[in-house]
C-alpha cells in the first residue's frame, strides 16, 4: 500500500495544526523534509518521541515551518503501520504548505476515512468500531458520545459475535447430523436447533429494540413545530435554545429555507426542523408549500402542536389536529395567561390520546414540563443506556432485520422438519448477515460507502 498524507486537524485559526502520514514511505519521506535542530537526520529519531526541527522544501532549501515531529513504528500505531505526525503553527497556510511538499515528495492525499479504513483492513478496528469512529466525531451530546465510545470499545461487536457463536455451534451440529444421519442424532438436533434458534433471535430482537434509540441518539431527534400563525411557535423555539445549550455542528443544516437547530435535553440531541418561516412568523405551509411542510412533517419523528388558547380553534386548527392524530406529538395549550376561549379538556376531545401541556410561553410557564415530557418519552420506561450495546447506525439496523429474517426461516424450519441441508442455509445466511456488521463479510463497494462519510484525516 502507498503512503498516504493528510492535515487531521480542522482547518481556520488555530493554535497548532496537525499533518498526518501512514504507510512504508513515511519515515523516509518526512527525513527528506525534516531538518532537526538536535539530530542529523529523522531516522535517527526515537521511536513515540517528539523531535524539534524545521520542515523545509528539498527543491529551494526554503524553510515552511518550524515542527515538532514524531515517527510511530509499526505495527503499534492506529493504522498499524509506519505513522509520522508533524506538530506544525495552526491555520489554513503552513498545514497546507507541509502536505504540498508531503505530496511533491512521494505521498499521496489521503481520501477521507482511508486511515481508519487501513485500521480496519489491518485488523486494528473491526468495521462497527471503525464507524464508532465517525460517531464520535460527529457525536452531538454527551450521550450520543458515550454511545459511540461503547461500540468503539467493541459493545456492539461482542454482542454481535456472541450471537455468531451460537449460529457457528448450530452450523457444527447440523454438519455432523448430516455426516452421521443416524435417527436418535437428528432428533436431538432438531430439539437443539431450535433451542439456540429461539436464542438467536431473543438476542437479535434485544439489539433491534435499541435502534430507535440509538439512531436518536446518532442523528437526532427530529423535531417539527406546528401551529397557525400567532400562536407562540417563535417564542417556544426561542425558549428553548435559550434554555438548553444549542449544540454546535459542522455539518450546516441550511437548505435554503430550513434550518435546522440542535438543542441538547438531557442528552438527547433534539433536532429542530426550523423553517425559516417559523422565526419571521409566517407558517410552515406558507413558507414551504402544502406538498414540502407535508414532507417535512413526514420525516419527523415528533410533533410539537401549539395551539393559542385565547383564541377560538380555526380550520388551520383542525388541520394541524389530524396531523397531530398521526404522528407522535405533544400538545401545547398556549397563551394561558389570557382570558381562555377553550381549554384543555375541549381540545382533549378531540386527541384524547395526547399529551397535553398547558403553557405560557412568553412567561416560561409549561417549558419545562414540555422538556421532561420529551426526555420520559425517549426513555419511555426502559432502563438507562449504558455500557449495554446500542444499535445506532441504519446499516447495522438492515443487518440485523436480514438475519432475524433468516431465523425466522430456521425457527419454522425445524418446526416443519425441513431437511437439515435447507435449514443450514439459512443458518449460514444469518450468520453472514451479523458478519457484515462487524465487517468480516462486507462488500468492497459498502467499504468505500462507509469510509468516505469520514472526513478526511481521519
Ligand atoms: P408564531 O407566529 O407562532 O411564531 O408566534 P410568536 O412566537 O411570534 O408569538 C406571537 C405573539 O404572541 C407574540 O407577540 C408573543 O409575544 C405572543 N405570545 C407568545 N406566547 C405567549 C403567551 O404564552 N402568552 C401571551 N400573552 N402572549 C404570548
Ligand atoms: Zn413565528
């Protein structure tokens, strides 16, 4: 494999900046740039120790920058081959200008995620720690951090190959019945087939109950405000970023007219799908159309409806009523402070079903409630995520999906008495399906998908 070079750390001000280099060459590639003020020449470098000394361009004998460097031998490193970084001063120029004479001097430009996917192909990661990789960078809360750690520390993986275990003990089995098919074996298999089988999917059901969760947790809760003109959206989102820590991504969530804003509840990463409607008054519909304010409303995966208590319910009311009716959402009976025109048992009447909040948000009244009633949803009596493996990411989700469908096929084998050789193809099919989840039955193609949503550098 060729040596590959990238700058690892973002790019604007910064104190330092960091260029990054994997591979055979790198070591001779970085002595042919480098210029120590205490050794002669990099190789002579302690391995894992920092060397002070310039990186300079070999063509004009110009000096870039003053570095410190640090040679990391194989196979001890993350992509577990030869690494050398260079400590260079932060900001866009003097990275750029150390991975320009990288590059001139025979590395090549990383592509994003490829030295985590070396990690990967040289058995450092298996594939679901690889992609924890990119959910810690991306990690929008605390807990969605904690999240992406267990499975880069292999929760996820282990789970995963307990479950493969049992599949690979059942495949042994059913490879002996068929070599030895004397009747008393069979009987016994078939009992212990389906005994595992039963196990098999128990384990694979516990994995799945965590994906709406763990996706939650990976992308965001998203989260639409719905409510006719006047009736206090504005002041509600407003609130709400004012009362919880607005998380800051670099991933810009403007399309044009939607933004979006990421508050943090309690670790839980609310997406706000604001149009841009919401904050200059004009409604959803209005702002995006009847067809994209369905759509958005569609992907949602909460509703909160606020209603204005003062006022009389309209039409635009009862539209928002039967959205409300669909989906998953919370009700705000706003602008109590005012003399009522209805109440909360009337609107109740018509969603008798929902959770209904009376508020007055221009004073702060009902936020709070509105938040604890977000976070007991979320959690919705199930315990506390932590340290248990969590399933986070869709493919992981279509994975397990897949081979839950196969037990199934297993499970009515053997309670119809299929032939053993028709039941072990679906017991192998599952127990590939779980393999591509840690990467050790994945496609070329599906490794070039999931490493290029890296960044590069990393
Ligand atoms: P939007 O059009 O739905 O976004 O509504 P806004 O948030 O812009 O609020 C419309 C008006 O209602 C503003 O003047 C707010 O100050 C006022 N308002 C919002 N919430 C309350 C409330 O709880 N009580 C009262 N009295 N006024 C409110
Ligand atoms: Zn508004």
């Amino acid at each position: 494999m060729d040596t590959i070079a990238a700058i690892s750390t973002a790019m604007g001000e910064a104190g330092i900046g960091i260029v990054r280099m994997s591979g055979k060459e790198s070591l001779s590639i970085a002595s042919s740039v480098f210029k120590g003020k205490t050794i002669e020449n990099l190789k002579e470098a302690v391995n894992r120790r920092l060397t002070y000394g310039q990186i300079y361009d070999p063509e004009d004998e110009t000096v870039v920058d003053e570095v410190l460097i640090v040679y990391m031998k194989k196979p001890q490193t993350y992509t577990r081959e030869d690494i050398v970084e260079i400590y260079c001063h932060g900001g866009v120029i003097a990275v750029k200008k150390i991975l320009e004479i990288l590059l001139k001097n025979g590395a090549r430009l990383a592509e994003p995620g490829e030295f985590t996917k070396r990690a990967f192909l040289n058995g450092r990661l298996d594939l679901s720690q690889a992609e924890a990789v990119i959910d810690l960078i991306k990690a929008k809360t605390d807990k969605s951090y904690s999240v992406s750690l267990n499975q880069l520390e292999g929760s996820l993986s282990i789970k995963v190959n307990e479950i493969r275990n049992i599949l690979l003990n059942m495949l042994a089995h059913i490879e002996v019945s068929i070599d030895f098919p004397e009747e008393d074996v069979e009987e016994v298999t078939y009992d212990e087939l389906l005994k595992d089988s039963q196990k098999v999917l128990e384990e694979i059901d516990k994995l799945l109950s965590t994906a709406e969760r763990g996706k939650i947790l990976r992308e965001g809760l998203n989260t639409v405000i719905l409510g006719k003109p006047n009736v206090g959206k504005s002041s509600l989102l407003n609130a709400i970023l004012r009362e919880n820590r607005a998380i800051v991504t670099d991933i810009p969530g403007t399309t044009r007219d939607i933004i979006e804003e990421y508050v943090n509840i309690e670790g839980i990463p609310l997406k706000i799908i604001d149009t841009a409607g919401i904050r200059d008054t004009e409604d959803l519909v209005e702002k995006l159309g009847v067809d994209r304010a369905k759509n958005v409303v569609e992907k949602a995966d909460l509703i909160i409806a606020v209603f204005d208590a003062s006022r009389s319910l309209t039409k635009e009311d009862e539209d928002i009523i039967n959205i409300v009716k669909e989906k998953r959402s919370i009700v705000l009976l706003n602008k109590t402070d005012l003399p009522n025109e209805y109440d909360v048992e009337e609107l109740s009447n018509y969603i008798p079903d929902k959770k209904i909040i009376s508020t007055s948000i221009a004073n702060g009244e009902g936020i709070e409630e509105l938040e604890k009633t977000i976070v007991d949803m979320f959690y919705s009596g199930e315990v506390e995520l932590s340290g248990e493996a969590i399933v986070t990411n869709m493919r992981h989700t279509d994975m397990l999906n897949r081979a839950r469908k196969n037990i199934i096929d297993v499970i009515s084998g053997i309670e119809m008495n299929v032939p053993l050789d028709c039941i072990e193809v679906d017991v192998k099919n599952c127990w590939n399906y779980l393999g591509e989840i840690s990467g050790e039955t994945v496609s070329e193609d599906i490794l070039d998908k999931i490493f290029s949503e890296f960044c590069i550098g990393k």
